[in-house]
C-alpha cells in the first residue's frame, strides 16, 4: 500500500578477553528483551562482541475509529436507536460487514445520563484502508452524528515483520564480526550469547494527517486551480532492534 524503508546500521564493538569462563551446559533463557546462550561444555579464551542493528519501515493496514452517539446533541429529536439506525444503514451502503467491523463499547442496551436523561452509545469501526477511513469518517461525520475520532492504526503482519527485523540485525552483527576477526587475522567461531529487544512506534502513535487534494481545470483565458476534500493518510510504523552478540574468536 505504501513503501517500506529498509535500513540497515551496524556499529560494533569488539572485546577480546584472555580470562577462562566456565560456561554452564546449553541452555536458553528468555528474558523481557528475548536473551539467548546456546553453548557447549566448554571454555572461551578469546570472544568477540559486537552489536548488530537494523529496522524497517511498514505501513498500517488496520484503522480503528470511535464513534460516539449521544441523544443530548440533538435536544432529543433523534433517539440513540434512530442515529444507529441511519450510521447502520450508511455503513453498509458502503460494503462494510457491519456484524465483524462493529463493536458496541459500552454494555447494555443504551447507558443513560441520570443528570440529563438522555441515553448515549459508543462503538469500534474496524477499517482495511486509508481511503475507506477519508471516505468513512467523513460520511459518518454528514449523519451528524456527536463525533468520530481515530483511535489507532496497526499493521496485520507487524510479528511477521519483527521476525524479519531481528534475523536481519543478527545477519548485521556477523558481518561487523567477521570484519573485526579477519582485521585480527583471526577466524570466527560459533555465536554463544544473544541479547536484544524490539523497539517500535505501533501503534497508538501512528497519527493521521489530513491531505487537501487539489486539481486544476483549463478555461480559455486562465487555470484555476480548485481544492477537493481532505484525504487521511497514515505514517509508516516502524520497527527496530539492537542486538548484543558474543562469537567465539579462533586463533
């Protein structure tokens, strides 16, 4: 739907160490930032340390707006189940699925204000699309409804993608490794410690902007220009990792 950045950095940082560890038998731990040992029964004289990093960027494909009804906006000329009733009927004018994309928020079958007696509702839309978002929230705002407002943006693949992330940061400090070990005129022995966790901006920061879509039209003597509805669009969320690895270093 949008393109995705990939970037890679490295950085590295390279210890060698000449003291004998005992390392317990393979193991591996999990920890909140996902540590990882994998080593045989035996001693490391010499290691290497380094630190791989890489991100992505993704665009969003699941949108979720708030709809709030209440019968006080209309000083009672309209129940809250006449305004559901027209939001329904618009919904499904627009092909949306209106028994899996609509969720009421608030039990029961209206909550009403004991002060004012008048009944309010709130729902969940769930969205697929950035123009079914421009298309829907502005069509849901013409019914008059109390107010739509966006709650968050998510993307359907975003495990799938920090997967892809971290095989890449670990891909990224080998290399950093073998660069440092070929320097040494030493060669590069098997990974034993992993340590890192993912950072991202999904998905409650991912903010719509809202776009004027402009054109222009030709007449004999002039171009004018003309300015059309505003259009939502979406920042990409991105996801990011550094990792610590340790590589056995060979003589």
């Amino acid at each position: 739907m949008s393109k995705s950045i990939f970037t890679i950095i490295g950085s590295c940082l390279a210890v060698a160490a000449m003291t004998v560890f005992n390392m317990p038998k393979a193991e591996a731990q999990t920890t909140g930032t996902k540590e990882c040992r994998a080593v045989d029964s035996f001693a490391v004289d010499s290691f290497i340390e380094v630190s791989g990093y890489a991100e992505k960027e993704v665009a969003p494909d699941t949108f979720y707006l708030r709809v709030d009804i209440r019968e006080s906006d209309s000083k009672g000329r309209k129940t809250v189940a006449e305004q559901e009733k027209e939001m329904l009927k618009y919904l499904k004018s627009q092909g949306l699925d209106v028994e899996k994309q609509l969720t009421r928020l608030n039990l029961g079958s209206n909550f009403y204000n004991k002060r004012t007696n008048y009944a309010t509702a709130s729902y969940s839309l769930k969205l697929k699309d950035t123009d079914n978002v421009s298309q829907i929230w502005r069509g849901l705002d013409q019914l008059g409804l109390s107010s739509v407002s966006f709650v968050k943006a998510e993307c359907s693949k975003l495990d799938q993608i920090k997967e892809e992330v971290r095989r890449d940061a670990v891909l990224n400090a080998k290399k950093q490794a073998q660069i440092m070990a070929d320097a040494l005129g030493q060669t590069l022995g098997p990974a034993f410690y992993v340590n890192g966790g993912y950072s991202s901006n999904a998905s409650y920061n991912v903010q719509p902007r809202l776009m004027m879509k402009s054109m222009a039209y030709s007449t004999e003597n002039d171009t004018i220009a003309v300015e059309e509805e505003e259009q939502i669009s979406f920042n990409d969320i991105k996801v990011n990792i550094t990792l610590t690895v340790k590589f056995v270093l060979n003589m």
